[in-house]
C-alpha cells in the first residue's frame, strides 16, 4: 500500500519527531511511505481567516501535488479536516471540485488510517505511564475520529489512559485565535492542564501538533512534571525501542 505523508507546517517546523515516528509506524505496518517535496500549508490560517480566494491557490497546488498518491496521511487530524473543506471551497468551480473531492476521499489523518483503512489496533507498543487523551476541536468535530486514537492506545503495553474531564472542551489555541484572543486563550488553556492535574496523568497525548505547542507551552511556564507527547510518538516509542535493540 503506498503512502504519501503529508507532514504539516508545524511537524515540519517544530515536531520532526512526529513525522519520523509516523513513517516509521506506517513503514512498520507494511504501507510503501513517499513525501512529495512539493506540499505547502492547507491554507486552513487563511481560510478561517476569511481570505478564501488565497486559499484557493493554495488548495490548487495542495491538490496537483498529491493528485498521484494512494493514500494522503497526515499526523494531524485538523489539517485533514481541511482538506476535507476543499470541495467546499470550489463549490462554483466544477473541475476543481471534483479534484477537491478525489483528494479529500483519500486523505486520512493517522490513527484513522490505522484503524479503519489498514484494519489495525494493535501497534505492539509499550510505554509505562498513566496519561490522559486530549480531543483536538476539528479532529473530533470536522473530521469526525472519535474512537480511533483512544482504541490503539487502549493497546499499548503499559499504558494506563485516565478520562480527561471536560474533553470536549477546547484548549483555546484555534490558530490564529490564540493570537487575537489571548487572555481567553489562556484562560482556557489553564482549564485544560487543570483538567489533566486532576486525573494524575504524567502524560498528556494529543494527535494534533497544535493543541500540543499550545498545552505543552503552558506546562512549561508553569514548570509542571507533565511530558507532552503527540500519539505517534506513543505508538512508536518502545516499539522503535525494540527494533533497535534486536539489530
């Protein structure tokens, strides 16, 4: 099965390791992983934003540039969601709209490619912690994956997963609306840590880089003994552990 990762802005600036954990995951599980040099930004900043002929633009060359691949998997779940935004972008351009949809039909965050497409909730990782799950806003309510994160990492060796309370509740970071509401931003943030404090987790997992920079930097000004980590680094981190060491 072959793959074409889609590594995002912020894996690509600020998360590496979650873009080799992925590969190495999606490698693992058999899929053929290729990473056209070409892609850009979703557009999703712009989009919200209310710049929706720019977006257009860069939805063009985000289509054109995996218009060849199998399968578009991403390590985020909001920038899918994005792509899935494409047909509605080019509602009034016919051609463009069912290119929009041909990528948005093959286009899987990863967890959702794991469990629904390659049919896998076993990763055979361990990782000894107790941790909690925080819900990304789009990944659960655009893109619609609930139960896909929660049941690999119900798998995982080791790992004890707490309910986090008021998981439906947004971590305040939005894009750009952490940047023009920022009191409110971190007011929300602070609700969300507390909310990880009051179930003991040493671990806070996420699937999108962004609700993580925005948790994980709160953590780290308040110096709190949380370790934030992505899902595919939890999915991925003994098991590479393991390949290592049988070499």
């Amino acid at each position: 099965m072959k793959v074409s990762l889609f590594i995002t802005c912020l894996a690509d600036m600020f998360y590496a390791n979650v873009g080799k954990s992925s590969v190495e995951l999606l490698e693992r599980l058999g899929c053929e992983v290729d990473f056209p040099e070409q892609q850009t930004c979703c557009g999703q900043v712009s989009y919200n934003s209310g710049y929706h002929k720019e977006t257009k633009e860069v939805a063009k060359h985000m289509i054109k540039t995996f218009e060849q691949s199998d399968y578009v998997v991403a390590p985020s779940g909001s920038c899918v969601a994005m792509l899935h935004e494409y047909p509605h972008l080019f509602k009034e351009e016919k051609s463009w709209q069912e290119k929009a949809e041909k990528l948005a039909a093959k286009s899987y965050e990863l967890t959702q490619f794991i469990v629904d497409v390659l049919k896998v909730e076993d990763i055979q990782a361990s990782l000894p912690a107790c941790a909690t799950y925080h819900r990304s806003c789009h990944m659960t309510r655009l893109l619609g994956v609930k139960d896909a994160p929660l049941k690999l990492l119900s798998h995982v060796d080791g790992l004890q997963v707490n309910s986090l309370p008021n998981s439906e509740n947004c971590c305040g970071f939005g894009g750009t609306f952490s940047v023009k509401m920022g009191p409110i931003s971190e007011q929300m943030v602070q609700e969300k840590v507390d909310s990880v404090e009051a179930v003991n987790a040493d671990v806070l997992i996420g699937a999108d880089c962004g609700c993580l920079m925005n948790i994980g930097g709160y953590i780290n000004r308040q110096n709190k003994p949380i370790k934030v980590m992505h899902i595919a680094e939890v999915l991925n981190s003994e098991v590479k552990k393991h390949a290592d060491e049988n070499r």
